[in-house]
C-alpha cells in the first residue's frame, strides 16, 4: 500500500514534470538550442499568476491562459529579435546566449519581486481515494498539465501551424523549398515553448512556492526529462516526466529526500552514455 | 599578432600584476589576485573550449574538486602546498576518468552532461557531510603574518599557478597536440580519419582543461580559510570562466588573459556602481559578445574598426 501510495505521488510529480519540460523539448528539437531561458520563464509565469491572484483575486484558472499568452509573445520576440540570430552557430554559442539572456531576467525578477517564496493557497484539502490520499491542488495541477501537454500533442498533429513545425524539424531547407517561412517558425516555436513554460509556471504556483531560487532546479528537470524521454516529441516528454516523477519519488523514500535530485542527474548521465536518443528516440533523429 | 610579441605582452602583464603590492591599494591587489585566479581558469578552459571546440561547462566542478581536495587534505595534515598537488592530481584524475565517458558524446549532450556534472559532485559533496562538512563548509587554517602579507603570498602563488598554465598553453600550441586538437576542432571526423586518435587527444585536452583547477582552487581555499558546496560549485563560474576565454579569443594564447582582465575590470566598475544587477551584467556581456565580438577582442580589427566608424560607408539610395 505504502508502494502504492509512492507510485501515485510519482504519477503526479511526473505529469507535472511532463508540462514543464514539453516546451523545453520542442525548442531544442526543431530549433537545436538548449533553452536556458526555460526556467526563469516557469518562474515568471508563476509570479505573473501569483501576483493577479494576490493582487487582484483573479483565479490561477482563469490568469492560466492570459499568462500563456503574454509568455508566447515574449518568446515569439525574444527568438525573432536575439535568437534567430545565432540559429545554426555552434552550440557554445547558442548555448552561452541563451544562459544570458537567462541571467538578465533573472536578475531583474531578483530585484523587483526578490526572492521571497511566494504561493497561491488555495486551501482545498487532500483527496482520499481507498487507502491513497493526493492533495487536490496537486491532482487539479496534474489535470491541468496534462490537458495542455495534449493539448500541444493535438496542435502538433493536426494545424497547419504544428505540420509546418514537424517539416522544420525533420529538413528546414526542404521545409524552406516548400514554402515555408523557417524564421517565423522559429520564432513561433520559441513562442510555444515560452507559452508552456508561463502555463507550467501558473499550475505550479499553486503547487510549489514561487521564487527566482527555483530556475536552476527546474532547468535541470527539464534537462533530465528530455534526456530520459527524447528529443522533441510530446509523448517522449510525457514518458520522461512520468518515469522522472516515479524514480524520485522512490528513490525519495528509499535514501531520502535529499537525494532524489541527484538520482536524477545520475540516471541522465548515464543514459547519456548509454543511449543518448532517450527512452522513446529513434536512432539518428535526435 | 606574433608569438614574441605575444610572450612580451604576457610578461609585462604579469610584472605589472606582480607590483601591485607596491604602488596600489589592498583593493587593487586582491583585484589582481582574482584576476591572476581567473586567468588561469580561463586558460585551463581553453584547451577543451578554444582549442579543441568541445563546450564544456564543468570548470566549476574541477574548481570546487580543488577546493575540497586541498581543504580535506590540509585538515588530514598534509601540509600545504603539498595539499596543492595533491587536489591538483587528484581533479587531473578525476577528469581523465570522467572525459573516458562523457567525450564520446559531442554538441548538446556533451555541453549538459558537462554541467550535469558540476551539479552531481555538489550535491555528492554537501551530502557527504562527515568527509566534507556538508553544508556548513570547512575551515581552514589561516596563515600567520597579517592579511597584507597573507594576500602578497597568495597573489604571488596566483601569478605562479597563471605562468604555468601560460607555459603549458604554449607548449601545446606548439606541439603536435595542439594541432591534433585544432583539427578536432575544425573537423573531429576528418581528423579521425587523417590519424589524429581523437578520442586520446580529447581526454588529454579535457584533462589539461582540469589539472590546473584544481591547483587554483586549493590555493583559493587556503587564501580564503572557508569553503562551502554553494559557493565552491557556483553555477555561475562555470559559465563566467568560458565567457572570459570567448571575451578575448578562444583558441588563441593571449586570449583569456586580454579577456579575464577586460571582464574583471567591466565587472568592478559595473559592480561598484550597480550592486544589483551583477548577473544581468554578465549576461549583457553576453549577449554584446556574441552579437558583435564572435571572434573575441583579439580578432578585432582595429583598422577595419577605424573605417567602419570613420567613413560610414554611404548607402545606396534608390
């Protein structure tokens, strides 16, 4: 039962993770940048949400897609003005660019919202399904975050806008030849990316605290999903986050919290070696 | 620039470094002490980063290796500047044995496995509590004699450790190896298939990158007298040493000193004036490098600059 009851909370850890790391996986995928960035854009979707909650009394519900939306424009311009510039270079380049720009908006969220943690209590009490208790606010987060990561796999497949993402993907001068603004898709991805990290950012205000220490933390998450899922595919996020959430929540009972995250990095090492494509990668497509 | 006029630059540039205590302030020369630290990281990340083209991202683990190995010993009684050579060593070791398995990846793997790196031995180390002290850090033995006295000693230790690396540089530059590493750097599978065994050649270079991190940072240890996990393994400096050696011109001598001494200088006057907004001024750093200097202050130049801000070429109206 006690297994059970770990295995649940693990579920939930890892849809949770799922959606914060989808957008990270979709930008390193079709663009082939490591977004530092991703991060601090979690963190300011949180405060986004935090603050019209606080603020304002508006529902992190109903701030979701606002904040969602406001993130996309910010990635839409941060990639159309700075990183389509560098698109192509090698990747201490794009890697090093993107880490400051990384450092610039951390900074500034340290200043003006300092690093106080900060949290939308809704208050709604723990759920008891036979034995295994989940506390609401976490399972709402989990719905949530899987509704929006199926609700990218849908755009993925089915608009236009998601086909012409995929044909950038697989051949950006053939996706070119075909008529296809590759830039503009660049910057739309970015955008998308930017838009699951401000939703991810608003579900976790609910769940964790909010608070600029957390960036590092969640980078790394999203760095370990998308080596243990693969590159750049919904379902491979999906499956990373889960098994992430389960591996940390056992490993969180069995040697203690503390080292969850470092089981975590671990297992990204050494499937790094192992087998770099991730658990559902296809061999030379990464 | 030639290889002697390199060479002469770099010896005025440590006299003047190795004066200070002489003509400035105790500012100015704990100013030089971290520049003289910095440059022989930067110069250490330039044989994996500059040379060889890999991005790696663990300087900060061989720092904080440095640190601990040094710290630990010294407290085992080691004495000190033995302690030195034994962190020195013992991060060689460690980055040899860690390069064998994380160099067969390239690109994007290899850059976060590099930093994933720095992250696992912190953790390692301030959950290692009864070896390392944990979170609380260590404590080291201070050096008698007074804090200007200690602070020349160290300067003059930095400065040691920094020629060194320069020496090493240019052996490499020289050598067969360094070619062997250009090459890598050009094109790793071209390379292979000419002859370079690129796999040796990269653990040697990651190694080299290592080696002399963890000297710098046992020797920071024993200036300091304090060590601590969040400090030692500082995310930050893994990607200020490698911006450093970019600033200046990676792949090139003279690179990381020209650029560790611009980056510290912008740095205090920026910190001195703005206290908040230190990180944000890294990454404008950044971003201005990468946007405008691709090549670093050393492929500068300055008489395409001269024209370019002197006769504005006029643009073709239409």
């Amino acid at each position: 039962m006690a297994y059970l009851q770990t295995l649940v909370n693990g579920i939930v850890l890892g849809a949770l993770y799922a959606c914060l790391a989808v957008g990270f996986s979709l930008v390193w995928g079709v663009l082939n940048i490591v977004n530092m960035l991703h991060g601090s854009l979690i963190v300011l979707g949180g405060y986004l949400t935090f603050f019209a909650w606080h603020g304002y009394g508006i529902s992190p519900l109903l701030a979701l897609p606002a904040v969602a939306l406001l993130l996309f424009l910010l990635g839409y311009v941060i990639q159309s003005v700075a990183i389509n510039r560098v698109i192509g270079a090698p990747v201490l380049t794009t890697l090093t660019l993107t880490f400051g720009l990384d450092l610039i908006l951390y900074n500034f969220m340290t200043v003006y919202y300092t690093a106080t943690p900060r949290r939308v209590t809704l208050d709604l009490g723990p759920i008891d399904i036979g034995g295994i208790v989940v506390p609401l606010d976490r399972l709402l987060g989990m719905l949530l975050a899987l509704l929006l990561t199926g609700l990218l796999y849908f755009v993925m497949r089915r608009s236009r806008i998601g086909r012409a993402i995929v044909a950038v993907r697989m051949d950006s001068a053939a996706a070119a030849l075909m008529g296809i603004r590759v830039k503009r898709i660049y910057a739309i991805t970015f955008g998308i990316g930017a838009l699951m990290a401000g939703a991810t950012g608003a579900i976790f205000a609910v769940v964790y605290p909010v608070t600029t220490n957390l960036t590092g933390t969640y980078l790394g998450k999203a760095f370990v999903v998308c080596v243990i899922g693969g590159l750049g595919s919904v379902p491979g996020a999906l499956v990373g986050g889960i098994v992430l959430g389960v591996i940390e929540s056992f490993s969180g009972q069995f040697f203690g919290p503390q080292h969850a995250l470092t089981v975590g990095f671990v297992l990204m090492l050494v499937l790094l070696v192992v087998k770099p494509t991730g658990l559902t990668g296809i061999k030379g497509y990464e | 620039m030639s290889r002697r006029l390199q060479y002469i630059i770099f010896v005025l540039w440590v006299l003047a470094l190795a004066t200070t205590p002489f003509w400035a302030t105790n500012y100015i020369v704990r100013l030089a002490i971290t520049i003289a630290m910095y440059t022989s990281l930067a110069l250490s990340w330039n044989f994996i980063g500059g040379f060889t083209g890999y991005p790696s991202f663990s300087t900060a683990a061989f720092f904080g290796l440095g640190c601990y190995a040094g710290a630990v010993s010294q407290r085992h009684g080691v004495p000190m500047v033995l302690a030195w050579i034994v962190a020195t060593f013992f991060v060689g070791a460690f980055a040899t044995g860690l390069g064998a398995i994380i160099l067969r990846m390239r690109g994007h793997y290899f850059a976060i496995a590099s930093i994933a790196v720095v992250e696992v031995v912190r953790l390692v180390v301030s959950s290692w509590g009864s070896l390392t002290g944990g979170g609380d850090g260590l404590n080291l033995p201070l050096l008698t004699g007074g804090p200007n006295a200690v602070a020349r000693i160290f300067l003059l230790v930095m400065i040691a450790i920094m020629v060194i690396v320069f020496v090493v540089t240019a052996l490499v530059d020289r050598s067969r190896l360094g070619f062997g590493l250009r090459c890598i750097q050009q094109n790793e599978d071209a390379a292979d298939m000419v002859g370079v065994d690129t796999t040796r050649y990269k653990v040697a270079a990651y190694t080299l990158s290592a080696l002399f991190c963890g000297t710098v940072g046992a020797a920071y240890a024993s200036w300091i007298g304090y060590i601590e996990p969040s400090d030692s393994f500082s995310i930050i400096m893994t990607v200020k040493v490698p911006v450093m050696c970019l600033l200046g011109g990676p792949g090139t001598m003279l690179g990381p000193v020209i650029g560790t001494a611009a980056f510290t200088l912008l740095e205090e006057v920026f910190w001195a004036n703005f206290l908040d907004y230190n990180r944000a001024i890294l990454g404008a750093v950044i971003v201005v490098l990468i946007f405008f200097l691709p090549g670093g202050l050393l492929a500068l130049s300055w008489r395409d600059l001269v024209k370019r801000f002197a006769f504005r070429p006029q643009k073709a109206s239409t």
